[in-house]
C-alpha cells in the first residue's frame, strides 16, 4: 500500500515538470487585413520537418484586426515559423503556376526579400528570455493598376 503511494507521488510530480517545460510564447502578427480569412501558422521543430512541411505545432487564428496576437504553449528550442492568410478560406496556401504564394506569409527572421532560405535561415530560439515572437505578413506578388498601354503587372516585394 505504502509503495503503491510512493509510485503515484512520484508519478503525479514527473507528470508535473514534463508540463512546466513548455513555455506560453506570445506570438504577435501584423499585416493582417481584418475579416479577409483566419491566419494559419506552422511550427517547426527541424530542418527535416520544415523540408517535408510537417509541422511540430499549428494555430489557427481569426483575422480580427490588422495585428493579431496568440499564446502558443512549445517546450525550450529552436524553431521556424510560417505564416499565411488564408483570403479565399479553402483551407490552403494558394500559389501561382510557379509556386509563388499569391497570399500573404510570414516567416521568421524573414524580411519578405527575395526568396526564403531554409530552417537554419528562420529559425528562432525560444527560452525562458525569448518568448515573444512578431511575423509580418506581406504579399510577395503584388498586383499594380492596368496601365492604359498593357496589362495588369505583378512586382515581387
């Protein structure tokens, strides 16, 4: 009886700093366009995972104004994390026939010039010192105005 106790304490206390590991990051995003559709975001925890795009965490966040803020419970690490709006709601990063993403993302440590580099290239370090994040989202296709003399343009930036 006596160790059968012993056993649950022990237990009941493992359990209990396996969840004070994870710590509550403040994730804050801005660029965000207001009712244009929930805010998808993937946590990775690897190069492997971000290469295969398995993500470690999700979050889905209702665009409810142009920043928006989230807690999202992760363990001391290194991650990436990506971002988009999803303006047409299908539930999927649109692209065009090249793989452009024809709506806005936001990565970390990226400045939304030039093409995005790997996991080592975006990853942040979260610990007890760091754990707020801000992403903006931006569009890397922007569409400009129909000049009289041609079509519509996209300029990358």
């Amino acid at each position: 009886m006596c160790k059968r106790a012993v056993f649950a304490i022990l237990f009941l206390i493992a359990a209990a700093l396996c969840g004070a590991l994870e710590l509550e990051v403040r994730l804050t995003v801005s660029g965000v366009k207001p009712g244009g559709g929930t805010v998808y975001a993937a946590v990775f925890d690897s190069a492997e995972g971000y290469r295969k795009n398995v993500p470690f965490r999700t979050l889905a966040i209702q665009a409810s104004a142009e920043t928006i803020r989230a807690g999202l419970p992760l363990p001391p690490g290194e991650y990436v994390f990506s971002l988009y709006q999803d303006r047409n709601s299908n539930g999927k990063l649109d692209t065009n026939f090249i793989g452009i993403p024809t709506e806005p993302v936001g990565i970390s440590n990226y400045d939304g010039k030039g093409p995005p580099g790997g996991f080592q290239k975006h990853k942040i370090h979260i610990d007890a010192s760091s754990l707020g994040i801000e992403i903006r989202l931006s569009e890397i296709l922007q569409r400009t105005e129909a000049s009289p003399s041609g079509p519509d343009r996209f300029i990358i930036g």
